[in-house]
C-alpha cells in the first residue's frame, strides 16, 4: 500500500508560460538523471517534488481550483520539452495532470475534496476492467489493473469499473454497460510490482489492486457528463490529445543529439567528415522532415479542435472527421517519431549501442510507447468505423463514452 505523504508546494508557476520557463530550467537535471530513473524504474521522490514545484500538476486544473488552466496546445509544448529531457518523466507528468482534466466531470465540491490542491498528482487506468457494486451513497469497488503510471508517487488513483446493482450489470440508455470512473485515495491501492519493461523502465507502470474500497457517488464520472467546466475542456477527449507530446519531445532529443554528434564525427577509414557526407545529410534532412510534418499536424489539429470547441460547439456538433483528426494525427505523432529514431539509430550504427549514448533508451521508450492503445491499429479501426457507421472496437478515442 502506498503511504507516503506529498507535502503542499508554495509558489508554484501558474501561467503557460511561468511552467515552461520552470520545466527548461528543471531539463538539464532530468537528463543528467535519466539513467537513475530507469535504473530505479520510478521517478525519485526528489524528481516528483520539482515538476510539482514547477507547476506541472497543475496545468489541467480551472484557476477556481487552483489551477494553471493551459489550453492542450500549451499542455502538449510543456510535455514535449520534459520528454526531451527524459520519456519516463514526460510520460509521469502527461499522466499525473490527468486530476485537472478529470475535475472538469466532477461537481465542484467533489473536486475539492477528491483533489484538496491543484498539485494533487493522479496515476491509474480507466477503461473498465474493474467492478463497482452499488450500496447507499456510492459504490464498492474491487480488481486488479494493469499499467498504473506513476502509481509509485500519486495522490489520487483512478481505476475504471463496469457497475452493478443487486448483481446485475448495469447497462446505459444505448443498451451498452454502464461504465464509470471512480477516483480513490492512494492509500487504498495496492501496488503489484509488474514494471519490468523493455522501455519507459522510469514510469514505474505497475499492476495495482483495489479490493471492496467504498467510493461516494460524487468521486465517480462518465466522460460525457462535464459538470464543473465548459468548452474545450469539457470534451471526452481531453485526457489524449497531450498525449503525442511525449513521442515528439522523445524525437526530438534524437534529431538534437545525432546534429550534434555528427557536426564533430570523422569516418575513421576516409577520413571525411560527416558533415559532408551524402548519405548522413540526407538522413537527418529526412528525419528532420518528417518530424516538422509530425509536430505540425498535431498543433494543428489541437488549435482547430480547441477553437471549435471554445467558439461554442458542444462534441455532439463535431464531424466525424473533426472528432478522429486529432487522435490519428497522435497515433502517427507516436509511430513517426519511432520510426526517426530508428533511422538514427541505425544512422549512428555502433555509437547506438555503447553508453554513454543515449539511443538505444530512446528507441526502447518510444518501442513501447507504442504498445499504447494511442498507438494501435484499432485506432485506425474506430476512426474508419465512425466514417462508415460501422462498430468501433475502440470507441472511446472517436468520443463514445456510455
């Protein structure tokens, strides 16, 4: 069970760009500790402490909370510049925001009590593998869920949960199963030590349990029923589109690390400078490419979205088009910035694969990075789904919710 106590930070930076500002100057650190943090696979409690300091908890959160209250572009741009230091501390922190975006689903009181400050860090699941049995004033709820990141230093633990009343599943108005998300304290969680990974070893993603913890009604949510916040942030699909901020961040600090190293690398054998050879100019003018296609597509489609939504259309008016744009523009965000990586792995040959370098974690991390559901073929699948008003096997990246 974890128990430790995270003390309430003063003066923390509450605009885009005070937290940027803070996170630039934190990065030099992270990278400098970037081998500890995979090595302990969790971010140490010192680590956690600054990027609360640094406000980047905060971010999701409305200023009547406490709140930064950043746009998801402004999110997205503080997640990239982390993840260029480290992908495990860039995905913690992509994660550990998450309270903010939850609040929008919660009555305003709940939101106090659930998270009693805007540095509250959440970690957990929320598809619903659990089980929510309904007593008076709320729920009991049990299982075991996988993929808990940032689990080793959160507050608040998420866990989906499929409900029931008197043992029966309970079903929505559609005839789908009822599915909500219930926040708890991490003190009711049991961690399963499972986080033993080819990547992202620093993310501490551990198994964890929940068993017959009662859960008041106003601790749960759906997706599609915002009751503190409206607009942009009120939409079911607020907790992905940062997402891509960690595979472009990662991406990143490849392309800056193979520039760098190639300016200064002579071939042993001819002696000629890299800088001057063919195939290494085109490698990095590719990758350099198609990394500016990535970044852009997803800025993009995040500032068309947000300003549809804040101009006052509601996720209902959305077209199809307009609700998967974003979501597949991250799953290629994710696989694209994999496949840079591995064009410079294999550009930089030997010097990949002997540390001090740090290519080969970069390549591990965005390996599995991409075992993300973000990252799969279903995506794809629920996206050309909603086109043809077929069945999505994944329906809530295209904002089906209940």
């Amino acid at each position: 069970m974890t128990t430790v106590d995270h003390p309430v930070t003063t003066d923390v930076p509450d605009s885009a760009t005070d937290i940027l500002a803070a996170v630039r100057a934190l990065a030099p650190r992270l990278r400098e500790r970037a081998p500890e943090i995979e090595q302990q696979r969790r971010l140490p409690l010192d680590v956690v402490e600054q990027l609360r300091a640094a406000g980047v908890f905060r971010m999701g959160f409305a200023r009547e909370f406490g709140g930064a209250d950043l746009t998801s572009m402004e999110q997205t741009r503080i997640i990239e510049v982390l993840a260029h230091a480290d992908p495990s501390v860039g995905w913690c922190a992509m994660i550990g925001m998450d309270g903010g975006l939850y609040s929008a689903f919660l009555e305003p009181s709940a939101v106090r009590a659930v998270f009693p400050n805007a540095d509250s860090i959440t970690a957990g699941f929320v598809s619903p593998i659990g089980r929510a049995d309904r007593v008076s004033g709320g729920y009991r709820l049990s299982g075991r869920w996988p993929l808990g990141s940032g689990i080793t230093h959160a507050d608040v633990v998420s866990a989906g949960a499929l409900t029931y009343t008197d043992g029966e599943q309970d079903c929505s108005a559609n005839g789908n199963p009822n599915w909500l998300v219930m926040l708890v304290s991490s003190k009711q969680v049991e961690l399963i030590d499972t986080w033993h990974t080819t990547g992202l070893a620093g993310s501490g993603s551990q198994d964890y349990t929940i068993t017959d913890v009662f859960v008041p009604e106003e601790h749960t949510f759906n997706f599609s029923r915002p009751k503190s916040r409206s607009g942009a942030m009120a939409a079911p699909d607020t907790l992905m589109r940062k997402m891509a901020g960690v595979p472009l961040g990662t991406a990143r600090a490849a392309l800056d690390y193979t520039r760098e190293f190639a300016a200064s690398k002579h071939n042993k054998a001819t002696g000629e400078r890299w800088a001057d050879d063919y195939r290494v100019q085109c490698t990095l003018g590719r990758c350099e490419m198609e990394y500016l296609t990535l970044r852009h597509a997803v800025y993009g489609s995040l500032e068309h979205k947000w300003s549809t939504l804040e101009s006052g259309a509601t996720y209902d008016d959305l077209t199809a088009d307009e609700r998967v744009g974003s979501v597949l523009i991250a799953l290629n965000a994710f696989r694209g910035s994999l496949a840079i990586v591995r064009s410079l792995y294999d550009l930089l040959a030997t010097g990949s694969i002997y540390k001090p370098s740090p290519m080969d974690r970069w390549l591990r991390d965005l390996t599995t990075m991409c075992q993300h559901v973000m990252a799969q073929d279903v995506i794809m699948q629920s996206a050309g789904a909603s086109f043809l008003g077929g069945e999505p096997r994944f329906p809530f990246a295209v904002g089906i919710t209940e």
